[in-house]
C-alpha cells in the first residue's frame, strides 16, 4: 500500500501541547483521518481534514494539513493524561484506509 | 445499534488448524474490511468487501479467505493457521455516501494466538 510514516513515540507534560507528524505519498486521499486506540480498544476516530481545507479546528484538536508536501499533524491543546493513547494518521485510499504505525503518546503529570 | 461486533475475543490454534473469525455490524454499511494489527507494523489491510458478493484483496490477503453473502456479515477463514498469523484482527465498516468521507468504525477485535 502507500506509504504513511508516523514518529513511533512522544512524550509530553499534562498541559502542555502535543503535536504529532505524519508524512503520506498518495496525493488522491480525499480525506485524511486520525483514530485514536486506547490500550486493549479498537480504533475510535478522532477527527479529519477534507482535502481542500488546510486547518481545521475542534475543540482541543487542530489538524493542519499541507497537501503540497503531504504533511498532516495533529495538535492537542492543554494535553491531559487521558490522551494517552496510539495515535494513527490514515489518509483514504479507495475502499480503505492506509494506516502509519502509530504514534504512542505519553503524558506524565 | 450494536455497531460492529466481532467474536471470539480472543483465540489459541496449532499450526495447521482452521478456524473463521465473525464479523457482523447492523448500520447497513456497504463496506466491510478486514486489517490485522501487529506491534510497530500499524494496521494493514487483508481483504475488503464493497458490498454483498463483492471482496477484493488488500495488502496482506495470503493464508486468508473472505466471503459476503449479505451485507451484515463479512467472516474471515484462516485456512491452516501458522505462527505469522499471530496477530490482533480487527474488522471495520463505513458507509458509502457518508458525510466524513470513507469513516471506518471498528469493531474491538480478535486477539489470536498461533502455536
């Protein structure tokens, strides 16, 4: 399948700001998605991006997205230890989606 | 609605042994897809189903068999189960024409074990 890379981990202090990377090569995505797996869950979707928008807000989660470089991140503001959880960017592709490897994201009090 | 639902939980096979995982899901989505899920490998996609009588192969689909004979349900059959089989499986539907585009959901998973 194409390609989609994820940092494997980040750690971050509650309160802080996380920001997690992705990169994907299949520039006919339509929409672009990140699901959240809590430890010993199945995948709940988080939140998306349309292609042709470059930001969308929600809440605490801002997805940016730079469909030139096909770069999309994913911002949580105020951070608490309830977001620990793997986090996986998948971009559509057809009648699926393409999956990074997750980014397991750790906040400490 | 129970959404996707997914039996067994969890399962232990020899090598060498059959056995078919459920998946069934009442939203009335079109597409059901298998992924299997193995650690640092993210999930990857085995076979995927546009709607009833239709299947396709995705990235990883050998040692697997899938079939849909109605919409609701889209099993998963391992023909003779080997060690690489060991692995987290999830099945996900979504629904063609949805607002958020190709939304997946997910049903909790089969955890199984090949020895």
């Amino acid at each position: 399948g194409e390609d989609v890379e994820q940092s494997l981990f980040l750690s971050v202090r509650e309160g802080d700001s996380s920001v997690i990377n992705c990169t994907y090569t299949d520039s006919s995505s339509t929409y672009l998605y990140w699901y959240k797996q809590e430890p010993g869950a199945g995948l709940q979707l988080l939140t998306y991006i349309f292609s042709n928008m470059d930001m969308k807000q929600d809440q605490r989660l801002t997805v940016l997205l730079n469909k030139k470089d096909k770069h999309l991140s994913l911002r949580i503001a105020d951070t608490q230890t309830g977001d620990s959880a793997i986090y996986f960017c998948a971009p559509d592709s057809g009648y699926a989606l393409n999956f990074g490897k997750g980014t397991s994201l750790l906040v400490t009090p | 609605n129970a959404g996707v639902t997914q039996t067994p939980k969890f399962q232990v096979l020899k090598t060498g042994q059959s056995m078919t995982l459920q998946c069934a899901q009442d939203m009335n989505h079109e597409y059901m897809s298998w992924y299997r899920q193995d650690p640092g490998m993210g999930l990857r996609l085995i076979h995927y189903s546009v709607g009833a009588g239709i299947t396709d192969q995705g990235e990883v689909p050998n040692g697997y068999n899938v079939s849909r004979s109605t919409t609701e349900d889209f099993p998963l059959r391992l023909l003779s189960a080997a060690p690489s089989q060991t692995s987290v499986y999830f099945c996900a539907s979504s629904k063609r024409g949805s607002r958020v585009g190709f939304e997946q959901f997910f049903g909790p998973g089969t955890r199984l074990t090949v020895l």
